[in-house]
C-alpha cells in the first residue's frame, strides 16, 4: 500500500502542475481549476490510504477514472503525447494500482 500511496501523491502533483501549464501556455482557466482539484483529490486519497482505505482507494479510483474518462478520447483523437497521452497512462496505472490494494487488502 505504500507504493500506491506514493505514487498517488506523485500522480496528484503532476496534474496539479499539469494544470498549471495549461493555464501558463494556453491561458485555459479551466486547465488550472480541474488540475487543482483532481490533484487535491489524489492528495487526499494517499494520504487517507493507511487509516481510512476504502475512501482512500475509491477517491483514486474514482478520480483517475474521470481523468481517463476525460484524456482517454482526447488522446484517441489527437495522438498527442502531451497532456493527453501522458494523463491518459498515468490515469490507467492509478485504477490498475487502487484494484491491485482493494483486491490484496
């Protein structure tokens, strides 16, 4: 479980930063208010992990299948690696990992 936690507080840094770029490059306000939020949605998630793990897993479950959700089809579309593909990969690791726990624990 502490792999998972880990990688979830990596996950939510990096779409909290994510969202900062796309605020930065393409002045996309959207970009900066759904990167925040998902990210603290990860944030919160890992650091439930250890005492409250059912709300922990399924906060990352359910938030890295919205992100999937949402740059899955876009980098379908696109082809582009950024951000699409990149969120696209890092959301279905996050799902395989919040299943890996709930089924180990």
């Amino acid at each position: 479980m502490e792999a998972a936690k880990i990688y979830f507080v990596i996950f939510g840094l990096l779409t909290i930063a994510g969202g900062i770029v796309g605020y930065i490059k393409a002045g996309s306000a959207a970009s900066v208010i759904a990167g925040a939020i998902t990210g603290v949605l990860l944030l919160v998630a890992a650091f439930l992990l250890p005492a409250h793990q059912a709300w922990g897993l399924g906060t990352a479950l359910i938030v890295s299948l919205l992100l999937l959700g949402y740059f899955g089809p876009k980098f379908l579309r696109t082809g582009t690696v950024m951000p699409a593909g990149m969120m696209s990969v890092l959301s279905i690791i996050g799902i395989v990992a919040a299943i890996v726990v709930w089924v180990r624990k």
